[in-house]
C-alpha cells in the first residue's frame, strides 16, 4: 500500500536526518483511490470523469489512479486487478454493465480493498463484496418520463394506441439502460402506447443516429422516440432532420431523453427536443465525502441515490442553463 510505502521512506529520511522529512510526512496522508470509469461515450461521462478528476486531485491529498475501460467490462476487470496489486487505498467502480463482478470483487475483499461503486449498479450474490453505492435512480427516470409523455399526450388529445413509439436503448445490461426500458415498458403496459421497436445506440450520438436512420426507414408512423440519454437524442434528431422530418414541440416526433447536459437544454432552446430527464454526473466530491467518513472509521449508507429533475420546453430554459454545472 502506498501508505506503508511512504512511512517506510519517512523512516528512512528521519533515521538520514535528511532536510524535507516534512513533505515526507504530508505525503503519507495522501490517499490512493483507482478509478475504473466506463469510458467517454457521452458528456454525461466527460462531466463525470471531470468531477471525480478535479476531486481527487494532489491538492485535496489524493493520488488518483484513472482508468478508461472504453466500454469494455474486460478492461474494467483488468483494470481492477491492477489496482488491487499497486494496492491503492480504495477502489471506485463505475460499472458498465451490472452483472459479472463476483469474481473480482471477492479479490478486492480479500486484498481488504473497500470498493465504492458509482453511477451504475451491480448485481452481485453478496452486497459485502462493496462497501457502498452512490448514483442515480434509473427506474424512477424512465417513470417520470412515462408520466411527462402520458400528460404530453393527453394534452395534445392523442389517443394512446395512436402513440407510435421507437426507444433508443443505452448500453445493454447497464443499470441506466435497465430503468429507463423498464419505465417505458411501464408506461406501455399502463397506457396502451404502441411501442415498434427497441434497439440499444450505446449511449452514443453516432449509434443514436445510426439505430434512428435504420427506424425511420422501417416506419413512416412515428410520433415519439426515446433516447435513453441526450447524446443518443443528438443523434437521433439529425437523423430526422436528415430524412426531412422535423421534431420538436412544432415538429413531426416528439423527442424525449435522459442527462439533462448543457446542450439538451440548446436543443430544448432550438425547439428539437422536448424534454430531458436528470441523471447527475457530479459525483466526486460526493465519493470524497464517502472516503472521509470510512477514513474516520464511521458508517456509511449502503445505498445513496441523488435527486433528480426533469425539464422540458415548457420551462424558462435560458434562466436555468445560465446557472447550468455540466
Ligand atoms: O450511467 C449513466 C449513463 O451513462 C448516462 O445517462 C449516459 O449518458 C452515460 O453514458
């Protein structure tokens, strides 16, 4: 661990008598957290890594090891076991997906390594194998964006089996990609929409695009589509525009998505989205909170969700973006 690492180079500058043993001393309180980050498929994830970067920096006394796994749940299982042998003091997860952790986190728990997973979930058979979880409620997400479109439509006196709806999934098997499908599948269920199809655009701009092109072709009758986050909508509503349909309030289909990033509320502005659903990326000095009361020795919370809103055209967007963090 690094720490006994720098008490044993304090040892030896003291026994030295080495000028500087007081920086020596500073350094061993220096905290060593690895971070394996999904990647940088969206600005969800760009603000994400920026907050837990600007947190865990050199000046609030940590050493941040970062790893962008690009996707990719193999790098992320390399990328633990690697944090696991430079023996760093925590490891925080943001998982890609929810299933097949067991393994490594047993290593983790027997390194006696606390692991704090963030944003997204995961599914394991023994909620011991992580200390804590801090992130953002999907299920709920996808319900709120059930009951904006059911009051949405309703208002327009749309009738439900009339609202032909496509869903840009995000990333199969990912907590956020889970409760927001299961919302709108709620929602469905409830309200007797017509759902045509559902393909997964990875939480990317250019897959939402792509999986929207490959939609409109299928179907001339869509009247919604929901992104699973903004990035994805970005997308999607170039493939509209591209297909010489229009979107929007005014327009052809309604655009609904998830993240509420700075430039949904643009395109909110622009009048092609229609509403955006919070998922908070700000998580770093969250997670710092976290590691200060473990440090301290005090109980944390098993499981930490963060409150969310929601916005749509109907709102003063330009007085909320000015006061916008990401
Ligand atoms: O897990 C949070 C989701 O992941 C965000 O909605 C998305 O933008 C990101 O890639």
């Amino acid at each position: 661990m690094k720490k006994k690492i720098m008490a044993a180079v304090m040892t030896a500058a003291m026994v030295a008598g080495l000028a500087g043993a007081t920086s020596v001393y500073a350094a061993e309180d220096t905290i060593t957290v690895g971070f394996s980050q999904v990647g940088a498929e969206s600005d969800w994830r760009t603000a994400n890594t920026e907050s837990m970067k600007s947190t865990f920096s050199e000046e609030n006394g940590y050493e941040l090891i970062f790893d962008d796994a690009q996707q990719k749940q193999e790098n992320q299982l390399t990328a633990i076991r690697n944090f696991i042998q430079q023996e760093v003091d925590y490891i925080l997860l943001a998982p890609v997906t929810e299933t097949g952790w067991d393994t490594v986190l047993q290593e983790a728990k027997d390194a006696g390594i606390p692991v704090i997973i963030v944003d997204r979930m995961v599914d394991v058979s023994d909620d011991s194998l992580y200390t804590t979880w801090i992130g953002t409620d999907a299920l709920l997400e996808g319900r709120k964006a059930a009951e904006w479109l059911n009051a949405y439509a309703t208002a327009k006196e749309i009738k439900p089996e009339d609202l032909h709806i496509v869903d840009i999934q995000g990333t199969i098997g990912s907590t956020a990609q889970i409760g927001r499908t299961q919302g709108l599948e709620e929602g469905v269920e409830k309200y007797g929409w017509d759902l045509l199809e559902q393909q997964s655009g990875e939480f990317t701009q250019a897959k939402g695009q792509e999986v929207m092109e490959s939609f409109l072709k299928s179907y001339d009758d869509i009247d919604v589509v929901i992104c699973e986050n903004d990035n994805e909508a970005f997308g999607a509503i170039d493939a509209i525009k591209a297909a010489g349909k229009t979107c929007g309030p005014e327009g052809d289909i309604i655009v609904v998505s998830f993240d509420s990033v700075k430039a949904a509320f643009e395109s909110m502005i622009a009048g092609d989205l229609n509403a955006t659903f919070e998922c908070n990326p700000l998580h770093g000095p969250r997670v710092a909170e976290i590691i200060q009361k473990l440090e301290k020795g005090e109980e944390v919370e098993k499981i930490q969700y963060v409150d969310e809103a929601y916005f749509d055209t109907s709102m003063d967007l330009e007085e909320i973006l000015k006061t916008r963090a990401y």
